[in-house]
C-alpha cells in the first residue's frame, strides 16, 4: 500500500507543475519584479507546506523560526505591490491551494491509501491553507496601515489656510481609515454660512480668517483621537472615533459656544454617525451633507443629524 509519504514526495516532483498551474491563473508580467518575487513566494509556500505534510506537528506547533510568517509577510509585500486588495490576496492562496490539490489527485491513488492516512492530508491541506491565508492578510493589512500612516505624515497639513488634511486626504485616507478600524464612530460637517458671498464681494482675507477660526474652534472642541479635515471651501469636517451622533451634537454645541463672541458669522452643522446612518463612506457622507443641507435652510448656526 503506498503511504502517504508518497504525497510529498510527488508534490515536490510536481513543483513546476504547481507553480505553472498558479501562474496560469494568476496571470502576471514575470519581468515584473514584484509578480517574479509572488511566485518565488508561492513555490517556497510549497515547499515549506511538503515539510509540514512530513512533520508530525500540527498547524499550531509547526514551525521553522519565524521564517514561515517572514516568507508570508515577503508575500505580503508583494502582493501589495501588485495592487492586490484582500480579495486579490485570498484568492492567491486560495489558487495555490487548488493546484495543490489536483496533483495529488491527478500523481497519487488516492484509493490505494489508508482512509486514516488520506484524511490526515485533506486536514493537513486545509489548516496550513486557513493559516497561511489568515495571516498573509494580517500582513497585507498591516503594510496598508504603515503605508496610509506615512501618507497622512508626508501630508499633515496640506490646506495652508486651515492646516488641516484636505478634502483629497479626507476621502482617500481619513474616512476609508475610520471605516476600516472602528465599528462606530461619528461625522459632523460644519459650513460657514454665506461664505461664497463674501469670497465674491472680494472680502477673501475676511473668509479665509473666519474659515481659520473656525478649524481652530473645532480642534479644540474635539475629543482626543479625533480627525479634522478641511472639508470644502467653506467647510472643516471632524470625525470622532467611537462615539454616536449624541457626542457629535456635542462637539457641535461646544464649537458654536466657542464662535458665539465675537458672532460676526454663522456656522451650520450636519451630522452623521457610522453605520447607523450609513454603512458605507459614500453613504455615510451622504447623509452627513443632507443634514447639513437641512441646516442651512433652517439657519441661524442650526445642527441637525441625520435620521
């Protein structure tokens, strides 16, 4: 009876096979360093997967060091260079995982095994495939991380009027970041009032000093942890992490004390709180700015928050 020893033994006769098949259906430029080192990763993947079949360890105890989640995080890397998302990335180990498989079904007589023995390789197959996908994502999201971290600090104040991350930044980092890492949070949009007109009426240094003391009101009445953006022309946004639309209208409230004297313009506030009001950025923008809409026809430095 062949033994499953034999498994290992055609995986690792079968490695170009493996990874022709991997590239076939993850199609790539191999001049292209980036997707030459993914498949350089794939193939060791293999190999290290042929050592864990030979092992007795189990998923939890195997182990070559620290190398393997090395070799995941290397993967990882290139993967992002890609432009793989986490999709993109399952689906790369997902793929190998198949390949795997369809040697040993296509190499092996699955039938002349022991029922033991060939169980013991499904399982074998299953649990490095959840580990290695599991944390590769861990890996892919943290470079992310890292990566949106050091574009917020290249572009800490990138609106030379307020100091604040622009609105580019707001939508392209700031906001996608609070969907990703909290489960709620909140959103207030504060609009100075007849703005535009002032701009026209070639009162811009007057707009430009409100549209300030407005950013510095707001940053001052925002608890910590909280991220202010400028919004718009005549716009500063704030988002405050784990908390409701409650401690938004408060922060709100707190921010038109703070403008009240002198009052020489009016600040409406629309709010919004995430997922509640919407589960997604775009949705939740949405009706964070019909709020605001809301506001401004009431006026008089109204907040309203979304329903």
């Amino acid at each position: 009876m062949e033994g499953t020893s034999r498994i290992p033994d055609r995986l690792r006769d079968g490695l170009p096979a493996i990874v022709a098949s991997w590239r076939e259906s993850r199609r790539g430029d191999f001049e292209d360093g980036a997707y030459s080192r993914l498949v350089a990763g794939m193939e060791e993947l293999v190999l290290v997967f042929i050592e864990f079949l030979n092992s007795p360890d189990s998923v939890e105890t195997f182990s070559r060091g620290g190398r393997i989640r090395t070799l995941v995080g290397e993967t990882a890397r290139g993967q992002h260079e890609l432009g793989r998302d986490a999709v993109g990335v399952i689906e790369d180990f997902a793929v190998l995982r198949r390949c795997i498989w369809r040697t040993v079904e296509k190499d092996v007589d699955l039938s002349d095994l022991d029922g033991g023995e060939v169980a013991r390789f499904f399982v074998k197959l299953m649990q490095a495939s959840d580990w290695v996908t599991e944390a590769g994502l861990e890996a892919f999201d943290t470079i992310v991380r890292r990566e949106m971290e050091q574009a917020l600090g290249r572009a800490a104040a990138t609106d030379l009027v307020t100091g604040l991350p622009d609105r580019d930044l707001f939508n392209r980092l700031l906001l996608p970041r609070a969907v990703a890492s909290h489960q709620r949070f909140a959103v207030a949009v504060f609009d100075v009032a007849h703005f535009t007109e002032s701009v026209a009426a070639g009162r811009l240094k007057h707009a430009r000093q409100v549209l300030r003391r407005l950013a510095e009101a707001v940053q001052e009445a925002v608890p910590e942890g909280a991220v202010c953006a400028r919004f718009g022309d005549d716009e500063i946004c704030a988002i405050l992490p784990d908390e409701g639309s409650e401690a938004a209208y408060r922060v709100a409230e707190d921010v038109l004390e703070r403008l009240r004297d002198p009052g020489d313009f009016e600040v409406d506030v629309g709010v919004a709180e995430y997922p509640t009001h919407g589960a997604s950025a775009t949705g939740l923008m949405a009706e964070t700015l019909k709020a605001l809409k809301m506001a401004k026809r009431v006026g008089g430095s109204g907040i309203v928050v979304a329903r």
